[in-house]
C-alpha cells in the first residue's frame, strides 16, 4: 500500500502533485473509498462533521471534494455485520482509501474488528491518504496526548510506519512546537511534527516529507 499521511488533507499544490504520482492517474479517473470511522470515537465528531466530509463540498475540498471519478463510503463499524464477501470486491476496486480523523485509537480497533488490517497487505497498488488519525493509525504509537477514546486500552495503533506524528502544529492552542517536543519524549520514537500545510508520503520504505509549511523530525 502507498501511503500519502497528512494533517489537513490535500491542502497545496505540492501534496496533490504527491498524490497524483501515487496514482498513477489524474484523480478525475481515480475511484475513491472514504472511511469516516475515526469521527465517531472523538468526542468533538459526530453526525454534523460526518456529513460535512461526505457531501464532497467546500467543506471537504481537501479530501472527498477532490473530483474523483467515483466517490463512496466505506464504514468500517458495518462490516463485521455483512461479509466480506460483500465489501472486500469494494475495496479491492478503489484507487484509493480516503480516512478521515478522529480518535486512532477507534480506527485502530475498527481497522481489526473489520478485517481491513489483514488486507493491507494485499493492496500494493492502492493509495492510503490519511487525514490526522487517518494517518496517525499506521503509526506505532499515536502518545497518550491523543487518545480520545475512552475504551481504548492504550495508545498503540498499526505500526504500518516506523514513526510517530503529532498532526495540526500550530492549528491549536494545544499544538504548539513545544506540546509536540513534550510529546515526542513521551512517544519515544522517531516522529514528525506537521502542520496542514505538509504530508508524509511513504512508498515501501522510502519516506519523504512533501510540504508547503513547517515540520520537524524528532529522534
């Protein structure tokens, strides 16, 4: 799988030049999944946000508003209730897997129950671009920081990656440099910082960082 790990999404010219070599093709003949998942575990997410990502308009120009050739839904809480026999031909036909943010540690646990963490390996070609926990779960670790989840029994994720990521640096009151350098220590290991404006684009074990903005590597 070819990995495309944001903050804010396809925010910049530069991050959709990344994204389209990842394709292969112009995004306007790519077919794209989106997973919302990770909305419902974070407790400042919910139906209104939800939709905002899935109606494709101002609201999700960085993401699911990108003028994809197809655009759907894949809800990962769902699957475990109707086979895979149904939605892995759905999957298997994407281009590309939209995965919004949330809370990771939710995704994590959906990621599992669903079945989607054993097929990762099976898609080669087809392109993960994650936004904030979308990309946060392909990480080892995501720091106590970031755990949202009540239910979750610590902050472990898939550990895809070899890194860690603080997303949003300077989004937030509570994003400063100096909350992601207290972070990286407690995380212990190699991680990034990025704000909106940067993405970490990693295929098979080339990692490169693709940004218009400001990041830091910690370790």
């Amino acid at each position: 799988m070819k990995l495309l790990l944001t903050s804010g999404g396809v925010t910049n010219p530069s991050i959709h030049s990344a994204l389209v070599r990842l394709l292969d093709k112009p995004i306007a003949e790519s077919h794209a999944l989106v997973i919302p998942t990770a909305q419902w575990g974070h407790p400042m997410c919910g139906p209104a946000s939800v939709r905002r990502l899935l109606a494709a308009g101002p609201g999700s120009r960085h993401l699911s508003g990108l003028g994809w050739a197809s655009l759907g839904v894949l809800e990962l809480t769902a699957l475990p209730s109707i086979g895979a026999e149904r939605w892995v031909p759905w999957l298997r036909e994407a281009d590309v897997l939209l995965v919004d943010g949330g809370d990771a540690t939710y995704l994590y646990h959906w990621m599992r129950e669903s079945g989607l963490a054993e097929l990762l390996p099976s898609l080669p070609d087809t392109v993960w671009v994650g936004v904030s926990a979308g990309s946060m779960v392909m990480t080892p670790r995501i720091g106590e920081y970031f755990v949202e989840w009540p239910s979750a029994p610590d902050d472990r994720t898939l550990g895809v990656v070899d890194f860690s990521i603080f997303p949003h640096l300077n989004a937030f009151p509570t994003n400063t440099m100096a909350h992601a350098e207290r972070w990286a220590a407690d995380v212990g290991v190699s991680s990034y910082a990025i704000d909106e404006q940067t993405a970490i684009k990693v295929v098979d074990d080339s990692v490169e960082v693709v940004s218009e903005g400001e990041w830091t590597k910690f370790g």
